[in-house]
C-alpha cells in the first residue's frame, strides 16, 4: 500500500504558549494607551532630570562635595535608563495618540457619510483604546443613525465630547 493514500501532515513549527506577562499584558489591552503614556512621561523625566543635573547644575560637584560621590554613577544609570526607556516606549506612545486623535476627529464630524466613509478606521481606533473609546463611538453612531456594530451593543454610549462642549457652553449662556 501506498503512504499517499492517507492524510499526510505537514511538518509545522509547534507553537510555544506565550509566557504568564506576555498573555496578562495582551489580556489587558484597554489599559495599554494609559501605561505608555505613563512610562513615557516617567522615561522622559528621569532622563531629563538626570541630563539638568549632570550637564546644567553642576551635580557631579555638588554630590563628591557632600560626600555622596556613589550617587554619580546611579544618576548615570538613570540617564541611560531612561533614555532607552523612551527610546523603547515613546514610538509605541505616538502610535496611540495619533488613533486617539483620529478617533477623536471623527467623533467631532457632522456628516453622516464622512463617519460611515471612516468607520473601519474608527472602530480599529476604539479597540485598539479600549471600552470608553468604544462607548464614544457607539454614541456617536446612535446620533447620526448609524448602525452599530455588535460587539458595541453591551457598552453603554456616552455622549460624544462634542456634546459635552456644546451643552457646557449653553448652560453658560443662560
């Protein structure tokens, strides 16, 4: 009998399960915007009070005058640190805030058509931010009659920040 007549498998690579923080941080993708904004912010302060203090106000003499000459090498580390921190942790930063401003330029258009012509890009924008962008979204969809998706039907809508401008500007007038 020939080998060929019965299935064949196809020699594959196995695929190894991602390790415990891997899979937690994947799992956790609607807090992803807020934690490299702060690793961000936290990167950039370090290396920047780090490069003051060691180039602008003198700090490696003012620390071997107080006798504390073993702090020089930690505001070292903290230089390079944070300027690898950033280097790592800023593009990914970026990439966020550009969905969170298109998202949020598309939640402010009148138009109907405009939004539905954007839609896909919307909605890749509100996952990707996670459940209160989506809410966004879905409010702004039940405004302008649009349908929503319905992996949006369990959020609650909120008011698109349109509204929320508008109304506070009115009350003010009154």
């Amino acid at each position: 009998m020939s080998a060929a007549r019965e299935p064949v498998e196809m020699a594959r690579a196995a695929r190894r399960k991602p390790n415990p923080l891997k899979a937690w941080w994947r799992s956790k993708s609607e807090i992803h915007f807020q934690a490299y904004t702060v690793m961000t912010a936290v990167s950039f302060a370090v290396l920047l009070y780090c490069f003051l203090l060691l180039f602008f106000m003198d700090g490696v003499a003012t620390l071997t005058e107080d006798g504390n000459e073993n702090l020089i090498p930690l505001v070292w580390i903290g230089l390079v640190g944070g300027s690898i921190a950033l280097f790592i942790v800023a593009p990914e930063f970026f990439y966020f805030y550009r969905k969170k401003d298109q998202l949020s330029e598309i939640i402010q258009l009148d138009s109907r058509a405009e939004v539905m012509r954007l839609r896909k890009e919307a909605e890749t924008a509100a996952d990707l931010l996670g459940p209160s962008y989506q809410a966004m979204l879905k409010g702004r969809y039940e405004e302008l009659g649009i349908n929503v998706p319905k992996r949006y039907s369990s959020l609650s809508s909120k008011p698109s920040e349109q509204e929320d401008v508008t109304d506070s500007n009115s009350g003010e007038e009154e």
